[in-house]
C-alpha cells in the first residue's frame, strides 16, 4: 500500500482532500480513510473508481468490525 500511495497518491474520493487506503476486503474491494475522518470503501476492486462511506469515523468502522467477526463465531 505504501509503496502504491507513493507513485499514486491519494485515492480519488470527491470531498476528500487526503483519502490513504488502509486495508482489503480479502475481495479487491478497498478501504480508505479521508482527511474528514470517514472510512471509505470502493464500490469496485480498483483504486481508481467510486467509493461510499462504509463508517462516520474508523471508531465506528472497527465496531462494525468486531460485530461482523463476532458474528462468524
């Protein structure tokens, strides 16, 4: 990812200033955080195209987080 933002840059997210993606879904499907504080995630498995707010603030992220993974068990 470091290495990707490097030569990329920011992802593409309208309104965001800074969006740094930060994790997967295991299915090509991309998480980034903006400089607003939400967490993103990409409608499609590509860097470049559209993403949608997945939580308000990566507190609320890690919640739905830990209810999916509790979820499973």
């Amino acid at each position: 990812m470091a290495e990707h933002f490097r030569e990329y840059g920011p992802a593409p997210i309208d309104g965001e200033s800074i969006a740094l993606v930060f994790a997967s879904d295991g299915g090509g499907h991309l998480f980034a955080i903006g400089d607003s504080g939400q967490v993103w995630k990409s409608t499609t498995a590509s860097w470049f195209d559209d993403f949608e707010v997945a939580a308000s603030s990566l507190q609320e992220f890690l919640e739905q987080l830990g209810r999916q993974i509790a979820n499973q068990l």
